[in-house]
C-alpha cells in the first residue's frame, strides 16, 4: 500500500521540486568537509609534516608564552589546536606531553592519563617513555588512594575501578618495566579490597608467572595462597581452594624459605592440611561406618595421615584403621575357627566323595 502525504495534495508540484532540490542541495554541503568546498582552505591532514609544523609553530609559542605568563587555560587551548588541527607537526609530542603535565599538576587525572596515552599511541619515538610511564602509574596510584577525586565535584572518594583500568594500561604499555609487577599487585589489592577474589587470583597469577624474579614474586605467592585459603568452607566442601592453597603455601615456603614470612606460610599450611585430612577423614568414615568397604575407607585414611601425621585428624585416622585391623583379624580368625570345626569338615568330607564319584581319581 502506498502513502500519500496530504500536504503534497495542497502544494504545487513546482514548489515541491523546489524544496526538494534544496534539500538535496544541502544534504551535499553537510556531507562535505567544511574546509575546501566552502572555500575555508586546504584539509590540514592533507598537508604535509613539514607544512603542519610551519603551520603549529606560532601557535607552539603562543603556548608557551601563556604557560610561563601562567595563563594555563590559553596554553592548553593553544596545545589542544596543535594536536587536533596538525597531528603529524613536529610540535604535536610535545604538546601532548605540556598538556599531561599541566593537567597532572591540576589533578585533573583522567585527562593528564589520556594526554600521556596518546603520546604512546602515536607518536612510539617520543624520548620521554620510562617517564611516560612513571606518570601514568601516579595517576592510577593517586586515583586509588582517591587523591583529588571527587563525586559530583564534592564528595571525594577513591576511583578504584578507573585506577584498575589505568593499572592495567601501564602493564601492557610497559610490560618489561619496573612498574609492570607493581601495577599487578595494585590491581590485586584493589581487587581483593572489592572482595572480587577470581580478579584477584588472576592478577596474582600474572604476576608470579610474568615476573618470578621481581622483588614481589614472595609477596605474591604467600598473598595466592591467603586468597585460595578464603575460598576454603571446610572439610564437608570441595577442596580444590585447599589443594591450590596448600601448592602455593608449600611453593612459598621452598622458594623464599628465608623470608620473615615464612612463619606465617607454615601457619597457613598447617591449618590448610589440616582441613585436606579431615576431608579424607569424613569420607574414609563414610565408607567404614554406612557402606562396610573397608579396603576403600583404608585408602582415604591412610590419605588423611599422609597429608597431616601431626593432626588431630591423622590421630582419629589411626584409630579408625586399628579397627579395621582388628576387624579384618576377628574375621580371618572366625574363618579359620569355621574351616576347622567338625561340621565343615564332615562337609568337606562329603563334597569330596561326591566329587570322586562324578569325577573318578
């Protein structure tokens, strides 16, 4: 079904073909630059390096004219026309880097980060990278501690989650860099702060395995280790945390075996292998108690001993598997009582002439 518009029914066809072409008209200006078809000039991103940097040049010293009069306001305008207008000049590093810096000493964080980023992003052979770097790692500190932020421009509080992210981009930037393992550990921190404990394991994680010689690697195994410990709900639970815990208290403990931690880890193992042999205790139980298996209760105690010979738990083991040995020697005992009782064998006696009468000799 086709629409008519009831207007087109009152207006004469020679005005709508007026419009209409108006209307084309300008759906061709607006999809042309401004520059060049409205006769502004040339597209400065058709010009040249050299003519972008004649071109920024006194736009360059106006800058930084109004920076040391003091007027930062005019000095970060002027910047800001050099990076947009002319990206390729010579001037346009270094007024990604001036506006980092006025906006850093401003506290003005997100903006100071996004200035250093785009040095990094375009322009790889600016000298000043470590410093770069250095910088950012600062804006991400400075937001975690929650320096100079501030909720609706009067509450401050601490900017955890754009800190996470800021962390993040100076380990991909600078992976080889000192503040690379400091920058996990951050991560780390904030995210167990925010009780995000998968976050945190992985960041952890990274950290031992992408840096095992820094100077955080102990602080990170024994913190993997109290991470996996929290997961731990108790003997009747899944005891993958446990294991994982234990693995990285013990990995710990081999590594940095000098550390003034070490009394703290062995705690922690202790506690976490005593909860790994209860585990086996309970079900070693289970099979002595309500499924008479023994072999198999023997396998799952023997397991709790092995794990902690010291526990509370390794005792009650031991006592569990006296019973199955004194059971296992009532049984062969009543066996043995049974082979030699006269009625078994009167029974013996006569299965066996009963054999030798079907099967002769």
């Amino acid at each position: 079904m086709e629409f008519i518009c009831p207007v087109a029914l009152r207006l004469p066809y020679a005005v709508l073909m007026m419009r209409s072409l108006t209307l084309l008209i300008l759906a061709l200006l607006c999809g042309q630059p401004a520059w060049g078809f409205l006769g502004f000039g040339d597209n400065p991103n058709d010009m040249s390096p050299q003519a972008q940097t004649e071109a920024a040049r006194p736009i360059y010293e106006r800058a930084l004219r109004a920076e040391e009069d003091g007027n930062l306001r005019r000095a970060l305008r002027n910047y800001k026309r050099i990076t947009k207008k002319y990206p390729a000049a010579d001037f346009a590093a270094q007024s990604y880097y001036n506006t980092g810096v006025i906006q850093y000493d401003r506290r003005k964080w997100k903006k100071a980060f996004t200035a250093f980023q785009s040095i990094l992003a375009f322009h790889a052979d600016f000298p000043r990278f470590n410093e770069l770097v250095e910088y950012q790692f600062r804006i991400a500190l400075a937001e975690a501690r929650g320096e100079g932020t501030r909720f609706l421009f009067v509450l401050p509080f601490r900017a955890l989650n754009k800190a996470t992210q800021h962390f993040e981009m100076v380990v991909r930037n600078a992976p080889y860099s000192p503040l690379a393992p400091l920058a996990l550990m951050n991560v780390a921190l904030i995210h167990q702060y925010k009780g995000q404990t998968a976050e945190a394991i992985d960041a952890l994680d990274r950290l031992i395995n992408s840096y095992p010689e820094s100077l955080l690697a102990d602080d990170a195994y024994l913190s993997l280790a109290e991470t996996f410990a929290t997961l731990v709900q108790g003997p009747l639970y899944d005891q993958g945390a446990t294991r994982e815990a234990i693995s990285y208290f013990e990995d710990f403990l081999i590594l940095f075996s000098e550390n003034q931690n070490a009394a703290i880890a062995e705690d922690g193992l202790a506690e976490m292998e005593d909860i790994y042999a209860r585990s086996k205790l309970v079900i070693g139980r289970y099979y002595y108690k309500y499924r008479r298996w023994y072999d198999a209760a023997e396998i799952f105690l023997n397991e709790a001993i092995t794990t902690a010979p010291e526990s509370p738990a390794a005792a009650t083991a031991r006592e569990y598997l006296a019973r199955i040995e004194e059971g296992r020697a009532a049984r062969e005992a009543a066996r043995a009582d049974r082979e030699d009782s006269p009625s078994r064998q009167k029974e013996k006696s006569f299965l066996r002439r009963w054999f030798d009468r079907i099967i002769p000799g």
